[in-house]
C-alpha cells in the first residue's frame, strides 16, 4: 500500500543525484587500516588487541560493558602495528587500533548466521553485528530496538528519504537490495512485537519506490509512505512527525512516541548478518563533488582512509576547499584525507571554493526567513542574537535544545550568519549550565 504526505515546513534544494545510476563498486583493500574505537554515540569501546597480535576480518577488536555501546569488528585480516589515539572525525583524539592488512583476508572460524528464537536472542545477536545507525547518527541498534520497561512502539519508521544533496547510498541499496530490505522490516517487526511499519521515501526515487512496493505487496503491514522532496524530510523527528502527526518531545526518543526508526540500510544489513552471521565491516560510500575524477557509490571496508577510497575514484583533479564527511547540509569537515571511513559514513564530498566557502556575515535584516524555514519551528535569529550577546538567560526561552541542526535557516539567511554554529553554541551552554527548577514555598 501506498500512501502520500504533506511535508513540514522546510527548504527546496538542487538535489545533486549524479551518482544514482552508479552501481556500487568494491574498493580495494588498502595498505593500513585504521579502526576508531568510538563510532558510535555512547561509550567508547577498549581495544581487545595489542600491537603485534594478528586479527582475523570479523574478529571483535573493541568492546565495552556498557550499555549504550556496540562492538567493533576488524574488517580485514593482519597485524595490528599499533594501538595509539589519533585525531579523527570531529576533531577529536580517539584510541585507534591500526591494521596492516595480510593479502588473504582470512575470515574468523566459525562465523555462521546467529541462533534467534526470541527476542532476547534476536536483541543479543543485533549488538554481536556491531550495528549501529548507519545514515550517520551511529546510534547504537540493540539499544533503539529495546525501548525501555513499559514502553511499546506500535509503529516501525524506516528512513528511505535521503534528502541531502548528492548522497545516493540508500538509494543504492533500495535499487541493489529491495527483497532483503522488506526481509529486515518483518525480522524486525517478528522480534519486537511491532505491529506495523511505514517506509518513508521522497518522490523523487520512483524506480526505487516501485521496487520496494513491489517486494512488500503481499505483506499488508508494510505500507510506503510517499513524501515530497524537501530537506529536512530525513531528519528523525520531521519524519516520524510527517508521517504520523505525532511530536517527540524534547528530551524523548522516538519510543516516546511509539515510534522505532531505522535507517533503511540499517535494516539491510540486519538481515543480511542474520542470514550469514557475517558483522559489519564495510560500507557503502557516496563519493562525488565537483574535484572527484570519477564519482560513485563505493564499498568500503571500514578504517580505509579516505585518500584510498579518492584514488579508487581516479583521484581528484584539484584542491579542496573542503572535505565532508556526509552530507552538504549536516556534513562534517575533516582536517585531513587521511582519517578513515567508519560506520556511519555514507558520503565523501569534495567541494571546491563555490560550494564549501565560508561566506562573510553581514547584519541580520529580520527578514524571518530562518523561522519560516525551521523544521522545529523555532526563532533562530532570536538564539543567534542572544549567543552574540551572551545573554545566556534568554536561551531556555527559545528552546535551543529542539534544535536537529539541520542547517536550514543558514542555508536560506540572505545575510550569511552563522545560525547553525551560534545555535550549537547555545546547546552547550545549557548543558553545562542547567536552569534548576524553582523550589515553590508553602
């Protein structure tokens, strides 16, 4: 079944698909291997290995007691030449268990499709995969599958928007995987006691639409959500908002709200781990912007660096004003090619001056363009002009914290300010200095 919805409010962008024809290719395995202990939000795992000690590809490299935390896998056979923080994604110093990949790649004995017959085992072999929220939050996916006691989502969202500029890797796998995508859906659906599940996808993938309505025609609790074109359609809570009517509060999670969201290749690979038993050690990458020679989707093993996978697109053909890690819009920019591919990277974006320079502010002219185009509803101007005047006090006013960070208003500002940046700025000033509720006196 098909069903059409009206977007929230939102902005109009150039959609840049120039690489949704692109089947996806296999980059080579490369000379180091570079594993980040913390690819995910939660708990950093601890290296379970030493310099000097041989690894096997699926072999669990890092882990933690923690709850909020996923293994991580080595994702090629060798030897580890070192364990030592690295300056990663973000900026930030992370323990990093460096591989020299063998020419084998030799697989760990005894990988096999796990044993799932309820849904503590279903949940159990979720964290083994090593799965975490692969279109880019990195949430942890046995945590999100397992709302907390008293908590029953009747609704399972899959996120098939992609609604950023130029990344096509979801796409890719709808158009490459549908049969194993819908597979997922009813695993998921099977183990938590979910009733129904809603695919949300913009109308400007059809052939991908029609193959997943295809797939999922003789299961009646599958249903396509058809949404318009239009960023932020992808964003968590737009989507569970856009497709139900229903709010997450602030400070809640989708279960609040009776709602599991996957990403769509998320739950491709869940089903493909509970078919093979196979973790996850590579991703799909969009690769594209205006100085990659060749442009694509390619398949990568996870702590390849980013120089690698350019030269499996031919290399770039000039130097970059910016590198993303991710999209246009909520991209990260990365100090160096060197940092390597993790998780939940599903684009590489090489920009040149036009589309990654940083334009000069000039006085907001209150044209409230920002506020019209916020997904949340909120004043960003109004937050801006607080952190620019450091009136702190103001800010529980305008609830900074419902901010996604989509990058909207400062798409739209005709005066070029920095919105998404004074906005992060005011989200850590809250957290570090939490208003205290009034103590009401008798």
């Amino acid at each position: 079944m098909i069903r059409r919805f009206k977007p929230v409010p939102g902005i109009h962008l150039a959609d840049r698909k120039g690489t949704e024809g692109c089947r996806t290719e296999t980059v080579p395995i490369p000379g180091q291997i570079l594993i980040p202990m913390v690819q995910h939000i939660g708990a950093a795992c601890v290296p379970t290995v030493k310099k000097g000690d041989a690894v096997l590809a699926g072999q669990v490299i890092g882990d933690s007691d923690a709850y909020v935390c996923a293994p991580i896998h080595a994702s090629v056979s060798g030897v580890v030449t070192a364990v030592e923080s690295m300056l990663c994604f973000g900026n930030r110093q992370v323990q990093t268990v460096i591989i020299r990949p063998d020419a084998d790649q030799r697989l760990l004995p005894g990988l096999s499709p796990p044993v799932v017959d309820s849904r503590e085992s279903f949940l159990k072999a979720v964290r083994a995969s090593g799965l975490t929220g692969l279109g880019g939050a990195g949430f942890p996916a046995h945590v999100k599958l397992n709302p907390p006691k008293g908590v029953q989502p009747d609704l399972l969202v899959i996120n098939a928007a992609e609604c950023e500029p130029f990344i096509t890797s979801d796409y890719r796998e709808c158009m490459e995987h549908p049969a194993r995508i819908v597979a997922g859906i009813q695993s998921v659906l099977k183990w938590t006691g979910v009733d129904k599940a809603i695919i949300g996808i913009e109308d400007n993938k059809p052939e991908a639409i029609a193959l997943l309505r295809e797939h999922a025609r003789d299961d009646d609790r599958i249903t396509l959500g058809v949404l318009k074109s239009q960023y932020p359609q992808g964003a968590e809570r737009v989507l569970i908002h856009t497709l139900t009517g229903r709010r997450v509060k602030t400070g809640k999670l989708p279960a609040d709200a009776g709602c599991l969201v996957m990403n769509v290749t998320s739950v491709s690979f869940l089903q493909s781990y509970l078919d093979t038993g196979m973790p996850l050690m590579k991703k799909r990458v969009t690769v594209d912007g205006p100085f990659v020679k060749k442009p694509g989707n390619m398949e990568v093993f996870i702590g390849t660096p980013l120089s690698d996978v350019f030269a499996a697109c031919g290399g770039l053909t000039g130097q970059p004003e910016k590198i993303l890690m991710g999209g246009p819009m909520m991209g990260v920019s990365m100090h160096s090619a060197d940092v390597p591919v993790i998780k939940n990277t599903n684009a590489l974006l090489v920009l040149d001056r036009q589309l990654g320079g940083m334009p000069a502010e000039s006085a907001c002219i209150r044209c409230g363009r920002c506020a019209r185009g916020c997904p949340m509803g909120l004043q960003p101007l109004d937050i801006n002009r607080a952190v620019v005047n450091r009136a702190w006090e103001e800010l529980p006013s305008y609830q900074a914290m419902d901010c996604i960070e989509c990058g909207s208003c400062s798409y739209v500002c005709p005066a070029n300010r920095y919105l998404v940046q004074s906005i992060r700025l005011a989200k850590d000033h809250i957290r570090r200095h939490p208003v205290k509720a009034e103590v009401k006196k008798a």
